[in-house]
C-alpha cells in the first residue's frame, strides 16, 4: 500500500531542522507523496523549493494560496496585506510564473471562528469576514482562470462558503480540507465535485459526527490528510503533527469503513491522482 498525505505543512518552522530525514522516515512508511499548500505569499517560495528537491525519496508538490488567518492576525499591518488589487496580481504572476511547480490554488477559505476571537466588535468582525469573502473569491477565480482544484479552509462557515462554490463552479473542484462536519455539510459538497480531507480528528471517539460522515460517504470522495504540525492524532495532544501520523488516521480510517484496507487505500489514491495529477481533464 501507498500513502499520500494530501495536506502537510511541510515548510513551516518546525521541520525544518530535520525535513531530509524525516522524508526517508515517511517513505520507509510507504508515504510517497506530500502535498504542501502555502498560507501567505511569505511561504510561496519556501513550498516551490520543496518541490525542487530533487534527492528527496518522496514526491512533493505544492499549491498556492493566501489562508484566511492572514487577513486576521493583528501582527499584519502593513497596508499590501489586505490590498485585493495587489495580491491579486502577486497571486496572478506567481501562478503564470510556476503552473508547470503547482497543483492547486490554496490553502484559501473562511474561517468565522477565528474572526470572532480576533476582532473587538461587531462592525469589525462584519468587515474581516466580507474581507475574507474577497480574498476566497479572488482565489476561486484563480483557480478557474488556470483550470486548478482549490483547497479550502473552513471554520463556522460552511453557509458562506457553499455559495462561493456554486458561483464559481470549478470544473477540477477540490478539497474541503480538515473536514469536521455533518453529513449533509459533507454531502453538499460532495455534490459539487468536491473532495474531503479526512485528518485526526476521527481518531476521536467524541466526534461522532464526522465519523458517522465519513462513514456514510462514497469512498470517492475521500482523501487522507495530517495538517501536520497541527491537528494530532488521539493521545498526542500537545506535541506536533508529522506526516509519520499519517498511517495512524488510515487505520482509523478501515475502522469507520466497510470496506477491506486494500480496497480502501487504492481508492483513495486514485482520488488524489484523480484529483491533482489527472492532466487529462
């Protein structure tokens, strides 16, 4: 069996001590591929050159992207961060400049809950999140212009994102990353060739939820993800992801599914060459 972590943060900080080594640790786990989208025009640079390493035993690509937290953080105070009009372009000419390096458009999307806690009342909040709104349909747009499947950071804002999706209609779609909702929230997204980005948090016997989700869903739909260093496994609360945890939420994985492992593990990589690597389409 082959694994692909289809969301791993690979160029932050906390790798970058020891990325070569852990790559021969990820392969000797049967990881293959890793997918590394950036968060702000700061880690453009770092992601492409992970994808240039050429010693390294597995295969990573890259997506970019401007995440909402960006346009949230108080420490972002220079003017060109929340520019539409200038990152527009700068997202524009990075795409032209390396749509041979990219996968897709990402990481992009809405996050609600962090909007609420960083922002000091209600005309504030109602401005961010018409800000976010902006930047994810600048992105949206990006992604249609260049034919990409996008991935989407979501929190509390499903109801703002889905009809962005619907506007917008990518025909290569993508993947609600980090997944943590009902089964009509998923279903909808399903619905409009949208994949689901399934992480740790159905190693939680708590959320009973999204495993009940999952559990429902056409394995079609399904791709398998760390959000490492973030979003531990059970029982590693506190200490940083790695794409190492990957196998672990697989196992999970078969234990929520009808399915045999084999038959789970070959569809899901198709999902990913399905959706990421088919030029075809």
């Amino acid at each position: 069996m082959k694994f692909t972590d289809s969301h791993c943060h690979l160029d932050f900080t906390e790798f970058s001590y020891n990325t070569p080594e852990l790559l021969q640790q990820c392969y000797a786990k049967d990881i293959h591929r890793i997918i590394v989208p950036s968060v702000n025009p700061e880690h453009w640079h770092r992601v492409l050159s992970l994808t240039e390493a050429q010693k390294s035993p597995v295969k990573i690509s890259c997506a970019l992207g401007i995440h909402p937290w960006y346009l949230i953080l108080q420490e972002n105070t220079s003017n060109n961060n929340y520019n539409l009009a200038f990152q527009e372009q700068q997202l524009n000419q990075a795409v032209l400049q390396n749509r041979g390096k990219i996968i897709a458009i990402g990481e992009c999307g809405i996050d609600v809950f962090k909007a609420k806690k960083n922002t000091n009342n209600e005309q504030d909040f109602n401005q961010n999140i018409q800000l976010q709104k902006d930047f994810f349909a600048m992105q949206l747009n990006i992604a249609k212009k260049n034919n990409l499947p996008i991935i989407i950071h979501h929190c509390q804002s499903h109801a703002l994102i889905l009809p962005l999706l619907k506007q917008y209609k990518l025909e290569k779609g993508g993947v609600i990353h980090a997944f943590s909702g009902s089964y009509q929230q998923a279903k909808d997204y399903v619905n409009l060739g949208f994949k689901l980005g399934i992480g740790g948090t159905i190693t939680y016997p708590r959320a009973k939820k999204t495993i009940n989700a999952i559990k429902r869903l056409p394995l079609s739909s399904i791709l398998l993800e760390t959000d490492a260093p973030a979003m531990p496994p059970l029982g590693m609360q506190g200490k940083n992801n790695s794409p190492l945890n990957l196998p672990l939420i697989f196992q999970a994985l078969t234990t929520i599914r009808s399915e045999s492992t084999a038959v789970i593990a070959t569809q899901i990589e198709n999902n990913v060459e399905q959706l990421f690597f088919n030029t075809a389409s």
